[in-house]
C-alpha cells in the first residue's frame, strides 16, 4: 500500500538533511565497477568524515564506522555490508577507503580517501564537474 504523502513547496526540501554522493562517483569511467550501494556507503562515510572535521580534527582524518552502522544505515546483511566495504577499500576494491585494525575489541580505523583524480599525463589540472 503506497504511503499518503504530500508535496514540497516553496524552500521546504532545504530544511531536511541529506547524505551527499559525488557525482564524479557516477560519471567518471574509473569508477563505474562500483555497485551503487558501494557509492552510497561512500556518501555515509563522507558525512562521518565531516563530523570529524567539524570537531577539529587537522591531521589525516580518519573515522569509525563499524559494520554494524552500515547494516543499521543501508538496511542490509553483514555479508553484504562486508562486500559493500570491500568494493570500497584499497586492498581489492576501487582504492577509495582504507582500513587499519586497532587489535582486539577495538574498531577500525577508516580514512576516507579524496575521490578527486590526478590529471592524466598531458593533461592540465581542472577542478572536477560537480
């Protein structure tokens, strides 16, 4: 049964928060492999990662963001949020996250890459089409 849902009007969608997921996701060649989902788990962490920025942190940034938050978020099963992770990280995946274990009953490390990408040679360096 579809839910009985109202219009926006005016400015009305700008009082509500939004996850933000860069189009160069989407657009640029080198990272069509990824799986939507994958992309969207990328827009999560960057939303964690500026948090972390906004509470003053200078140095590489980094974050937690554990499994269970990604199961919680996408509303999906471990193994696919394993697989989601994996799509994501620089051991296997695209290169667009890595990981650092803490040891034993400690959580993850994330530091969340840039997903800006050097210009190819001959090329001159432009700031990417949002």
């Amino acid at each position: 049964m579809p839910l009985h849902l109202d219009y926006f009007y005016g400015g009305e969608a700008e009082q509500y928060s939004f996850y933000r997921v860069p189009k160069v996701l989407f657009t640029d060649s080198h990272y069509k492999t990824i799986s939507v989902e994958a992309k969207v788990l990328y827009g999560l962490l960057l939303d964690r990662m500026a948090l972390s920025v906004r509470n003053g942190c200078d140095n590489r940034v980094f974050i937690y963001f554990t499994l269970e938050d990604a199961v919680e978020l996408l509303g999906c099963g471990k193994d696919k949020a394993v697989k989601l992770f994996k799509e994501l990280d620089q051991d296997g995946g695209i290169g667009l996250i890595e990981r650092k274990k803490q040891g034993q009953g400690r959580p993850t490390k994330i530091y969340v890459k840039n997903f800006t990408l050097p210009p190819e040679p001959g090329q001159t360096s432009e700031t990417p089409k949002s």
